[in-house]
C-alpha cells in the first residue's frame, strides 16, 4: 500500500542524518516496547507480515509525527485489541480488567534472548526455477493495491536489471493477509539513478532493491 511508510524518493522530508555512536535505544521505554511486540508475537494471532502492516495502516499524521518505537506501540496495541487480547478501556486505565485469551503461551524470559538471536525466517525450500535470471532486464510491477506489499513506490513501472537471485521465500503480500505463506523466488534488482529520478539524479547512481518474483516481468 501506498502509505506514510513508503517514503523512499519523496521530497520535502530533508536528508537522513546519521547520528554519531548511536545508542540501540534513547530511552528506557522504547526497551519495553520491543520486548511487548516480541512477547506478544508469541502469542500467534499474528505474523510478521501482519505487524508491518499494523504500523503501515496507522493515520499519516500519526506516524509521521511519531517516534520508531512509538509507531510499534501504537501499532500493538491496536492489533491486541483487534484480536480480543485487550480493550481500549483497559489500555486507557492502565490495568488488567479481564484475562487475556492465550496466557498458555506466554513468553519466558529466558527464552527471549534466543528469539532475538534466531528471528523468524522466511526462507524455504525451492520448488521450480527462477523465472529469471542475473542480467535480465526486468520492469517492476506499477499496479496500485490496498494491501501490504514490499514493493517501493518510487520504482514501479521502472526498468531494471537482476543482479542477483536471493532465494525462495515467504511471500509477505499474501503472508500479512492470512492468506498463507504462498512463497516464491526473491531477486536483487538494480536501476540506474535516472531511470529512478530523472535527469537531475546524481551521475553514476544505482539503487539496488530485493523484488519478489510476482512483482516482475520481462522488459
């Protein structure tokens, strides 16, 4: 979808700037809530795809305004109540107001370390062939969808070139929609910076992006 989230190429935002000896994290509550999104991921009512899709589908103004970890919180707490786990009441007053759906599958703590260093992964066994192959020129799907994609806005319908084959992999635009992981071949796709921005792009710029094999054709 084209939301605040897909804000690559856009103008008006001014440049990322790096912070110098960055800490993981600015302050204490921003700890707390990653090891909430964590532990409640564990509670299975939802994937990794359908928490990207939380924070995508939160009011522009909400999330250009807000913080990383606030986007999250606020991204989880609207999916626990969507899935019956809380009530905005009880997120209002700060306290338990009645039992959570799934307490069997709370996380431990010491498990949390091992989570962390494992992840999720998303690769699977190959079945079939790559549909394409490195060198091939290949355009970018440019159809609008409502739903969770990862396709950048800002090269669709642009002209590139495969550089390399990433593997076979969870399809996440079918994965944050329950609609199973239906997973498919994931490439390195590269563009030219003019065919990207134009003219006026830096000379000798290339944009390299991973693109799911559904999202490309042959140019």
């Amino acid at each position: 979808m084209n939301g605040p989230q897909d804000m690559g190429g856009r103008a008006g935002f001014g440049a990322v700037e790096s912070e110098a000896d960055e800490p993981v994290f600015h302050a204490e509550w921003e700890k707390t809530a990653l090891g909430l999104t964590l532990c409640a991921g564990a509670l299975g009512h939802w994937n990794l795809d359908s928490s990207r899709h939380a924070r995508e589908c939160l009011p522009p103004a909400k999330y250009l305004t807000s913080s990383y970890y606030d986007i999250w919180l606020t991204a989880l707490e609207n999916l626990l109540v969507d899935h019956g786990e809380v009530t905005r009441e009880e997120l209002a007053q700060g306290e338990v107001l009645q039992p959570g759906l799934r307490p069997e599958r709370m996380m431990a703590a010491e498990k949390m370390m091992g989570v962390l260093k494992t992840g999720g992964p998303v690769d699977r066994s190959a079945k079939g062939e790559p549909a394409f192959s490195v060198g091939d020129r290949v355009k970018l799907s440019g159809d609008q969808v409502t739903t969770h994609t990862r396709r950048p806005t800002y090269a669709m319908g642009k002209v590139g070139t495969v550089t390399g084959i990433r593997g076979y992999h969870v399809y996440p635009d079918s994965s944050a929609h329950g609609q199973g992981e239906q997973p498919c071949w994931l490439y390195g796709v590269t563009f030219d910076g003019q065919t990207l921005w134009g003219a006026g792009a830096e000379p000798d710029t290339e944009v390299t992006i991973d693109a799911f094999e559904r999202y490309l054709s042959h140019a």
